[in-house]
C-alpha cells in the first residue's frame, strides 16, 4: 500500500476510478461533466488529489480543492474536500480513514483554516466535520408568479429583461466576475475560468441583459424538470422584482426556487411576500482547523453586513487533540479580537466563568440553525449566527 500527492499524470487513471465507483449516481459524462472546472478537459488536476495505491492501482481517492472566503482585505483559506472513493473490495481496510486523517494533518501544516464537505453523513463527525451553516430555499409556485411578481412588476420594468448562456472567455464572463467580486463577502473564484466554475453540478450560468445590455448573471439548475436559481446578481438590485419576473415568465412558467444565503436579506424581503414557501435547512459539513482565525474573520464579515454592538464573550471548548481551551472574543467600534488560551494562560476566574461547550454544539450554534431559536446568556445581541455560506459552485 502506498499514500501519495498525485500529479497531472494521474488524471486519466483518477476519473476512471472515481466514475466507477459512483457509476450510476453519476450523470452521462461523469465527473468531467459534474465538476467541468476540477476534472474537465482543460482542467490540469494537479497536486489537488490523494491518493491510496495497491501494486500501482488507485484503490481510493480523495480531492482536495482550494476554497477561500473574501471580505474586504481578509482572506479566510480552506479546502473543499470531494470525490470520495473507495473501491468496492478495498472497503473495511481504513483507507478513508487514513486518506482524511492524511488531509487534515495536511492542511493544518498548510496553514488552512476550515475544510467543507458536501453531504450529511454523520460518521464525518469522527474526523471533525459538523453539519452547520444556514441555507434558504424560497419556493415560487405558478400563481405566486401570476399575482405576485405580476403585481410587483405592474409598472413594467420586466419589459427588456432577458436571458443568454454565458460565454466562457466572453465579455459578459469578465463582467459577471468582477460583480460578484464586488460583493462584501464572496469565495475566491479565477476570472478566467468562472463561467465553467459556474457549470458545477451541471448548472446553467446565464447572462441577464436589460434592453440588451448586461445587467447580471444567474445559475439554473434543472433537476427532475423543477428549475432551481442557485446564484443570482445584479448590477442594479432594484431589478430583482423584474428579473425574478422574467425568468418565470420565460423559463419556469411551472414554477421555480431560489436558493439563498440567510444574509441576503433584501432578496428574503421579496420573495418572502410572495413566495408559496420556504425552508431555512443546514448546507455543508465543516472542520474549523482554526476555530481562531474563522471567528475573527466570520465576526468581522458580520459586521461589514450589519454591524455589530460593541461587546466580550468567551466560552470554552474541547478541541480534538483532547486539551480545552478558553477562546475570548471582543468587538469595540472598529477592533474586533480573538483569542485562544490554554488553560495554563488563561486567568483562572474568567476560566471559571467562561460556559463549556460540546465541539459539535458550539459549531451548530456559532454558524448553523441553532441561534435562530435558542438564546444563550452572555453571548451579545445580534452577533450569531454567524455568515457562513458556500455557494452550490463551490462545493466539490
């Protein structure tokens, strides 16, 4: 048995594995097709693949792809971890385990603060990953369409809107790009690649132009005929009544959903009053390698939102190579800090005072479901939960 890094070489051997052990879970075209920006054609996988071997042959693999979050000047490093594979009679000899042990000891000495996981498979938790962050789904059915939007759009602004496939290398690429750049907190995406990033899960980016001009950019998804708007961003916000509008009019006459991050409050807004229904659900899995650097930078994206009251909280938690520690965090006007402590640092009365929480219970609570309907004392008004939310193009 040998573990390695696998280079560009590997590709080919890497999508023949991975395509056969998800076989029929797998869209025509496999994993190429899936994740065109990771594993298509001009994709060079290389060095973002680990690999299990037995006398030469992949046995089990595991992707490991750059992930970052931006706000501002700060810039939060993970890694998306994907294409889970092991092959069918290599199963119960632990070589998951030892792949996921392998990234984590990895990443920590690469300086990554946090790594996501698509899915909710509970025995993830044995190797830190928690379900947690807060995902929307607004559900638009036809007579929501019919009286709603038709009533929010009486004044006919809908009128010039419509809709093109985006073109990989055109302009409106380099425009959709640098608008979702501009955004107060976004992930890290490369210019020249991100209308085939947007292609992930075999989603559709398309160009939104009013009067034939650009004016956004959005992302269907169709899945068993339902069309489901994963991404959307417009130059003008004041459109989004309009746009909402015209791709039902035009494209989801039956009815459609928009998935959005809890934050994008001016959105939930809208279609809050017109929707048929919506759902507030967990997204990822995450390990917070840097529990450190991910609340000061997540503290600081909150306040860019919304601001934040001036305020401390500490709290205490268990970390993974068994040792508690005290983390201290402080927001006054604009200086946001965060601290660890071991015990042997901390001072003894605010160990004491400080509540302990459970590793899993504090992730849900800092990032997930949890704050919405649970108060804890101690902790400052408006504070959590905290912005953590990974777009669908995102995750591997």
């Amino acid at each position: 048995m040998e573990l390695i890094r696998a280079d560009a070489g590997w590709k080919k051997e890497i999508l023949r594995f991975a395509d056969e052990v998800f076989g029929t879970d797998l869209p025509p075209g496999g994993f190429a097709r899936l994740i065109p920006d990771v594993y298509g054609p001009d994709a060079p996988c290389d060095g973002n693949h680990w690999l299990i071997l037995e006398e030469g042959r992949i046995r089990a693999l595991l992707l490991t792809e750059p992930v970052s979050f931006v706000c501002g000047g700060d810039v939060l490093k993970g890694i998306g971890v994907g294409t889970v594979s092991v092959a069918e009679d290599a199963r119960g000899r632990g070589y998951m385990q030892l792949l996921l042990k392998t990234v984590k000891e990895w990443m920590k000495k690469e300086g990554y603060a946090f790594a996501v996981l698509s899915g909710q498979r509970q025995r993830y938790a044995y190797w830190g990953y928690e379900p947690m962050e807060v995902c929307l789904t607004m559900q638009l059915e036809p007579g929501n369409g019919k009286h709603g939007l038709t009533r929010a759009c009486a004044d006919g602004q809908d009128a010039g809107i419509s809709f093109s496939e985006m073109r990989e290398g055109g302009e409106e690429e380099t425009s959709a790009c640098r608008l979702f750049e501009s955004r107060p907190l976004h992930t890290k995406r490369k210019e020249q690649t991100f209308a085939r990033h947007l292609k992930a899960g075999l989603c559709v980016p398309l160009t939104i132009l009013r009067d034939g001009a650009f004016a956004g950019y959005l992302c269907e998804s169709v899945r068993n005929g339902e069309p489901r708007i994963t991404e959307l961003e417009l130059a003008d916000p004041e459109l989004y009544p309009a746009v909402m509008k015209a791709y039902w009019e035009k494209r989801a006459p039956e009815g459609f959903s928009v998935e959005l991050a809890w934050y994008r409050t001016r959105e939930f807004d809208f279609l809050e009053k017109i929707c048929g229904r919506y759902l507030l659900r967990q997204g990822h899995q995450y390990d917070m390698a840097d529990l450190k650097e991910v609340l000061r930078f997540f503290l600081r994206a909150k306040k860019e939102l919304f601001g934040l009251s001036d305020g401390e909280w500490s709290f205490r938690v268990r970390e993974e190579e068994g040792e508690t520690a005290l983390f201290s965090c402080s927001v006054k006007g604009e200086e946001i800090r965060v601290r660890r402590f071991s015990e042997e640092e901390a001072d003894p009365a605010e160990w004491e005072k400080a509540e302990e929480w459970d590793k899993g219970e504090l992730a849900r609570f800092l990032f997930g479901t949890a704050s919405f309907v649970r108060h804890r004392p101690g902790i400052p008004a408006g504070w959590l939960p905290l912005p953590l939310y990974l777009p669908s193009a995102d995750a591997v």
